[in-house]
C-alpha cells in the first residue's frame, strides 16, 4: 500500500491535536503512525484510513471497525482512544482512529527470529484465546487471526510477553448484516479456516482454526498454507496440517482439535484457554481439552455400637473402658479432705508439710526401733502453730496405733 498522506500536509495537526510521526504499519486500506496527542500528551498508534471511495461496502467496513472498537474492552485488546475524519486535504475526507501505541513487536517479526518455545507459546495462546472468549461472548468473530495482527508487549520486567490483538477491520457481528458477497473470501489467505475459504457462513469455531494455525507456525518456523491466495485455500480443503513428531502430544491433539475441519469439533475459546493455563500452572503437563471433574464420595466409617452396662450392674460401679484403669475412690472422708486442703494449699505450704511428715516418720521410725514391743511409743516433736499445726496433730492421731 502507498502512503497516502502527501508531505505537504504531514507537519499539520490531525483533528487539531495529533502531531503525525513515522508510519509503523500499512495494510490494504489503511496506514498506522505513531503520533503525539498534543492535548493529553501521550503517544498514540493512529490508523488513517484511504481517502473515502464510493464503495458503499469498503464504507461500512470502516464505520463497523470504529463502531466494535469503541465497545470493547479487555487487557488482551489494543484500547480505542479516539475516531475522527481528517479534513486536511480539501475534497478527501479520511477516517482516522487513534488507538494505545504498543511499545514491542509483532508475533510475525517474533517468528521470523525463531520458533517459539512451547511455554512461551502457552503464555501466548492463553492471551489470545482469552481475548477471542471475551468478543465471542458478544457475538463478534474477528475473521483475521494471524500472527502480523497480534501485538507483543512486556507488563513487567522478567515476565513472558503478552499478546494484544488488533486490527478488527474485517470484524463483524454475527447478527449483522454481511459486508462482502456470498461466496468471497475475507481475510489472510495463509489462516483462512476451511469456511471461509468455501465462502460459508461463519462462526466462532473460524478464529479458533487460524489461531490453531498461527500456534502451529510459531512452532514450526514456517507457514502451513503457502502460495497463492487460490493455492493456500484449496490446500487445507484437501488435506488437515502437517504437526511434526517433534511435537508432545498433548500439544498435537490440541492443535489437530483446533484445526478440525468440521466446525463444531473444534474447542471454544474459553475451553482453550483453560488449557493453556493449566500448561503454565503445571509446567510438567501438557495443554489438552478439560475433562469435567466429578465428586467422589468417600465411604462412611463403620457404625460402632455403644457398649451395655451388664445385667445388674449399678452405673456407679461400671467397669472402665478397654485400656483404661478407672481412678480408686478413697473410702476414707478425713483422708480424702486432707488430701484435698493439701492440693489446694500454696507451693510453699505443702512443702513445709512434707518436711514435717518427713521428720515424724522419721521420729517414729527410730522410737519404734528401740522401745519395747509393749510400750506406746510417744513421738515429740517441735510445737507448731496455725493451721500447720492443725495438720499436724490431725496426722499424729490418724497414724496412732
């Protein structure tokens, strides 16, 4: 395509704010520039279009491009700024669209300097069919999917490029009225899915084909269908893509699934996606089609009945479980309320206690020792007061033959 902006006019403003710079891309209608928005001070992508020509279709296609575009919004599309016609010419009015400027390359330009790896190829095709999930879910196929239309741009420092897809220019509704004549082909001739090359109607399922095309020549290096616009179209009607042996498995059946010829084999952008995501979560696994997961339910455990208290037995004295020895009960109420006070009192109390009877056993252990079998033996011991007192004299008669 020539440039159709003469020198005379580039210096001048478009719209009154946009200062043209280089061109940066051209196509068969169309060229892209990089261009300053003086009133935000920004840098734009500018797409102006050919003069306006008095084909009522070419027309349409224009006005249905900046009609999709202002209605679209995801990270994996290239975000419409602006639309206008540029007057500078007198008697020329060309349609203009300023757009975000991409700062990176094309997937084409990216295959041209060597095959992509497959888990940059993941993180590619992620992108793209999330972008095509997002537009097929309001009813727009794209109908151009090729690598020259698919923008590489890095988020962050270190991470894997993301694509932007653009160029919706053949884009159209699947409710709308149909811009070319029953039986033309539209688009690249190189990604034209098998119904478009017939000239049949078209669905979703027709992105789905080329993007498994553009996926394919990412890893072989080369395109599939070269030749002609009339050589590449027939080819693919007589025979399904060559995926060399090289290629995992899992990837092969994903390719040949998206490459189908019948349409309605052929998975939905949303399923795609999901796949290759599961490739980049799992690094060890292959893309492939999700099967759906299903509950499994767990048996129960084994119903155990509760244990019956024999015949007669008092609940009191039911005997304790397997394993387990019951506590014995002090028959004893003095001892059993010594005991409890003993627990009850401070560290430092029932250690003054513990002496104590460590020092009467002791007592009585010697006169026990030396006195007559007959006579009573009488311990003495220091007199003590208070409660420890108490306890003393309590524990004295308690052990008192």
């Amino acid at each position: 395509m020539v440039d159709f902006s003469p020198e005379s006019v580039t210096a001048e403003l478009l719209g009154g704010r946009y200062q043209l710079g280089g061109v940066i891309g051209r196509g068969g209608m169309a060229s892209v520039y990089t261009a300053k928005d003086l009133n935000l001070g920004r840098d734009v992508a500018l797409k102006l279009f050919a003069p306006q020509s008095a084909d009522p279709d070419e027309l349409r296609r224009q006005e249905a491009e900046i009609e999709l575009l202002a209605g679209l919004n995801h990270p994996s599309l290239v975000t419409l700024f602006d639309a206008g016609t540029d007057t500078r010419i007198p008697g020329e009015p060309r349609p203009f669209l300023t757009m975000e400027l991409v700062d990176g390359q094309d997937l084409r330009t990216r295959i041209r300097h060597s095959p992509v790896p497959l888990d940059e190829l993941a993180v590619i095709g992620a992108g793209v069919a999330d972008a095509l999930a997002y537009v097929h879910s309001l009813d727009i196929i794209h109908r151009d999917i090729k690598p020259a239309n698919i923008l590489l741009v890095r988020v962050r420092p270190g991470e894997p490029l993301r694509p932007k897809l653009t160029d919706f220019g053949i884009a159209r509704s699947l409710d709308a009225t149909r811009l070319t004549t029953t039986g033309t082909m539209v688009g690249t001739a190189a990604y034209l899915s098998p119904e478009q090359a017939r000239g049949a109607d078209l669905g979703p399922a027709s992105d789905i084909y080329s993007l498994g095309l553009v996926l394919l020549e990412c890893i072989k290096g080369g395109i599939e269908y070269p030749g002609s616009a009339v050589e590449s179209a027939v080819a693919r009607l007589h025979r399904a893509p060559a995926i060399p042996d090289s290629v995992p498995a899992g990837w092969a059946h994903l390719l040949r699934a998206m490459t189908a010829l019948d349409p309605l084999a052929r998975p939905g952008a949303a399923a795609l996606e999901a796949a290759l995501r599961q490739a980049l979560v799992s690094p060890g696994s292959l893309p492939g089609i999700l099967a759906e997961a299903h509950t499994r339910v767990l048996p129960a455990p084994p119903v155990r009945l509760p244990r019956l208290p024999d015949p007669g037995t008092h609940p009191r004295h039911q005997p304790a479980p397997d394993g387990v020895t019951a506590p014995r009960r002090c028959r004893n109420p003095f001892v059993a309320r010594t005991v409890a006070r003993f627990r009850q009192a401070r560290r430092r109390t029932r250690a003054v206690l513990l002496l104590a009877a460590v020092i009467l056993f002791a007592g009585a252990a010697v006169v026990v020792a030396v006195a007559s079998p007959g006579a009573p033996a009488v311990v003495p011991y220091p007199a003590v007061t208070g409660t420890l007192g108490e306890h003393l004299d309590q524990l004295q008669k308690s052990v008192e033959p």
